[in-house]
C-alpha cells in the first residue's frame, strides 16, 4: 500500500529525532474508507490493550467516508468512543515528541500535517503506603509516591476548593520532568508565588530526578547549614501548610514534596502536634527544644567542664570523672571525637546496608564496640554516656534536614570548647543565633515570629477553639480567620442526606 509522502516525511521526521530506539513502534494500516494512517508509540510505558481497543479497532472499523483528520477525530472518538476523547492536537513536531515520551500515542494521517495524541501512558508505581520517615502515631498513615497525579489527588481529596491553583512545569534539558507549584489562591501572596516561579525559572540542568535538585535553587542562601526549605512526604503536612498561605512543590519521580517559606520554629514541630490535645502538644515541643540544644552542646560542655572547669561540678563526681579519665591517654577533645565520628559512621551505615542487617549494625555498633572500647582504655564510660545521649536527642528533631544541620555545627562548637572553654560555647552561639538572624527564606526571616502574640503555637500549642487567625508571618492576604473563607462567611456546613 502506497501511503501519502506527507505521512512518510512526517514518521522519517519522527525517526531521525528518535534515532535507532528499537522500543519505538511505528504502525501503519489503513482505514475501512481506505486512509492510510500510523501510529507511534514507545513500548513500554503505553498500554498495548489502550492502543488496540481504544485507538486501533475504532479507526480499522469506522466507516466513515474519507474525511478530514478533525472530522475524523471528532466522528470517531468525540461522538463514539469516549473513553479517548482526552485527546490533543499537535501542530509541531517538538509538541507531539513531548506527548511522545510522555507516555501518549501519536496518531498521523495521510494529507494532514498536525497530529493527534492520545493520552494512554501506563507506569508501574508504588501504592499509597505509610511513610517510613515521619512515623506517626496519631494521624494520617498515607504518604506521597513517585507519581504526580497521585500526589495531586492527595491534597485534592484533603483540600476541596475551588482555590487550590496547580501550575504545571518542567525541569532537565533531558529528563523533561514534570513539577507542580501548588498554592491556595487568595491566601497565599502573589508575590510569594512570583518569587518561587521566578526562581524555578531559572533552572538550567541536564536533568532533575528528586526534589532536592530544586532546593538549592530556592534557597536565599545555599550555602547555609541550616534548610530554608521544609520536606515532607505527607500530604496532610503539604495541606495544613497550604491553608497557611505557603506554597508546595511537587516533583514527578520523586515522593517528597518541598514547602516554602520556612521559619526556624516550624522545623521544630511535627504534624502529630495539632492532632493530640494542646497540653500534650506542648510538653513535647519543649522536649524538642531541651534536645536540640542538648544534641548542639553536651559534647561541648563535657570537654569544656573537664578540661577548664572541673570545679564546677561535684566533689564526688569530678572523682569519678577523673577516675574514669585516668586510663584514657587521649585528651577529652580528641576522645570526643573519636566517640562523635564513630557514632556518624555507624549512623550513615545502619541507612546503606540492607534492612535486615540495619538493627543488627546498630546494636553492634552501640554495644560491643562501645563496650570494647572502654574495657580498652580508649574512650572513658562517661564519654560514652555522653555521645549516646548526644545522638538520642538528635532523633527528636522532627525534620530530619535541621537534625542533620545541627550534627554537623556540634564539631566546631566542640572545638571551640576544647579551645576556650565555656567562653567558646558562648562565642559558637553567639554567632549562630547572629546568622540566624540574617538568614530568610523566600524573603520571611528565619526566626520570625518575632510578635510574642504569635508565640501561641511555637513555643506553646493552644487549643484549636484559641487559634483563629492564619499565621501573619508570611504576610497572608487573608490571615483573618482559619474558620471564615474569603468572604468572611463561616465555613461550616450540614450536609444533607
């Protein structure tokens, strides 16, 4: 059969952008009212039963006279078939190449330069499970997976408004990868969402494969230790952090969405906060603080008291100190340390071996090694103490990112107390809090809120009847009511059987 040259030049046009791929499929027939067709598509991540009952069968059995490709399409699929009548018209190659990869089936005619693609794409992808990093004991158990849409229906079916934009983007010159900017329109600032598009502009890379590849490009100051973006991969997180007017980023492949702005404060509090009562939820945002500032100096004030101020402690406890000390021939900073990076060492390898071996490391790690290790004479039981008490605290950050970050200022703040003693903690402290001070995220300063009216759900959690205004720190254009919608009527509705 002799198909016209238009659809000849435009399947040898398709080939030389393709190359040699032997996964491409280029299917030629012809129609019962004889118009010679063909169909494109990659083998693999198009479903082969869509294309022959969807798109194949239709067209071999319409009986339509020769007609033109928009009749055609209209006849065959619009008015009879609806189960593809998602369809798209591409106009240009680089159109129809995009929807090629992307999963879809180019449908190409004789006489017609434009094209049809067919949207029939079938990935394998994880089932919505529980998250493996934000355990929880009350709340949600669902987390995101590496598919975008599925992602996207999470928060829709949390958050049923009208306000909820979505803007669809890509990354990687290669890769092509699909984002989503999600917002709630009317609570989240123009300006904020400009910003963030902005930036997201700019992008230029070969690929993108996870979020984190964007987070840089976020961030006021990258080279920072401390995040200024939040990462979550719970949707009821991404939606409680729409309802405050912040905006999530959504990355198709990758099951972490990224929240921005951020303040130093709401890395210090955990979705399960809001779902327990306001007391518990207190209590235990106090914990956190204890621990962070305990995993940031108790390495440091134990170097610093034994080596400067060993009289301020007890009599009978800077014996025993020195009694346990007294075998060790290291000094206290060197021993410190040693502690310190074998416990990073055994951390990094409980996350790389296999799971079933993770435990078994850990115990190991923790026990035999520690054990040893003071049975020696290399390390003193009390620095042991004091580097598991260290690392247990720096568990109860709830954002794994500002635990990371805080790990890694306990090194020079421990050198500075081998160095000047509680003089250098002070120093280290000083000059953190002074860059926190400096730093932003998307313009919002890190340790805002500032306003001790706001300190109602940082340092304390009050119940939810006393928490009737948005957050005000990210300048909300409606931060008036969390109960009220946009008109200021009440939200509340009964539903009727």
């Amino acid at each position: 059969m002799t198909h016209n040259v238009i659809l000849h030049e435009k399947l040898a046009l398709i080939q030389e952008q393709l190359g040699k791929s032997t996964d491409v499929v280029y299917h030629c027939f012809t129609t019962w009212s004889g118009q010679p067709c063909a169909l494109v598509y990659i083998e693999g991540i198009v479903s082969r039963e869509g294309v022959q009952r969807y798109v194949l069968e239709p067209l071999i059995r319409s009986h339509e006279r020769k007609q033109s490709f928009h009749d055609l399409l209209e006849n065959v699929f619009l008015k009879k078939h609806l189960a593809v009548a998602g369809y798209r018209i591409c106009h240009d190659i680089g159109n129809a190449l995009q929807e090629l990869l992307d999963g879809s089936v180019l449908l190409l005619m004789d006489q017609e330069v434009t094209m049809a693609s067919f949207p029939l794409g079938k990935y394998e992808m994880r089932q919505v499970n529980e998250s493996t990093n934000e355990n929880v004991i009350r709340g949600p158990k669902e987390a995101f997976v590496e598919d975008l849409k599925t992602n996207i229906s999470l928060l829709r079916r949390k958050i049923k408004s009208e306000k909820l934009t979505v803007d669809m983007l890509r990354f990687g010159e290669f890769t092509h990868t699909k984002a989503s900017v999600l917002y709630l329109n009317g609570v989240c600032e123009e300006q904020l969402v400009h910003e963030v598009k902005e930036r997201l502009g700019k992008i230029e890379l070969d690929g993108v494969l996870d979020s984190g590849y964007l987070e840089a490009f976020l961030e006021d100051e990258p080279m920072s230790p401390f995040p200024q973006l939040e990462n979550s991969e719970r949707p009821d997180v991404a939606a409680a952090s729409l309802l405050e007017g912040r905006i999530v980023i959504l990355l198709d492949g990758s099951p972490v969405c990224l929240i921005a702005p951020v303040t130093f404060f709401m890395l210090m509090q955990a979705a399960e906060d809001y779902y327990q009562r306001a007391m518990v939820g207190t209590w235990v945002r106090w914990i956190r603080f204890f621990s962070i500032l305990l995993s940031l100096t108790l390495p440091s004030l134990y170097v610093a008291i034994t080596t400067f101020h060993a009289e301020v402690l007890p009599t009978n406890l800077m014996l025993t100190i020195a009694a346990a000390r007294d075998i060790v021939p290291f000094p206290a900073l060197l021993e410190a340390l040693m502690m310190e990076l074998t416990f990073e060492v055994l951390r990094e390898a409980s996350v790389r071996i296999p799971k079933p071996l993770g435990q078994a490391i850990s115990i190991l790690g923790a026990l035999v090694i520690g054990t040893a290790a003071v049975q020696a004479g290399i390390v003193s039981a009390p620095m042991v103490i004091v580097v598991s008490l260290t690392g247990i605290t720096s568990y109860v950050v709830p954002h794994n990112n500002l635990g990371t970050s805080i790990r890694l200022l306990r090194f020079p703040v421990l050198i500075m107390a081998s160095a000047f003693g509680v003089f250098g903690i002070m120093i280290c402290f000083v000059l953190i809090i002074l860059h926190l001070c400096t730093l932003r995220s998307l313009g919002t300063p890190y340790l805002t809120p500032l306003n001790w009216s706001e300190w109602k759900d940082v340092f304390v959690r009050v119940p939810w009847t006393m928490m009737k205004n948005r957050p005000s720190l990210f300048g909300t254009a409606h931060n008036k009511s969390r109960t009220e919608d946009l008109t200021g009527t009440h939200k509340f509705k009964e539903e009727k059987p």
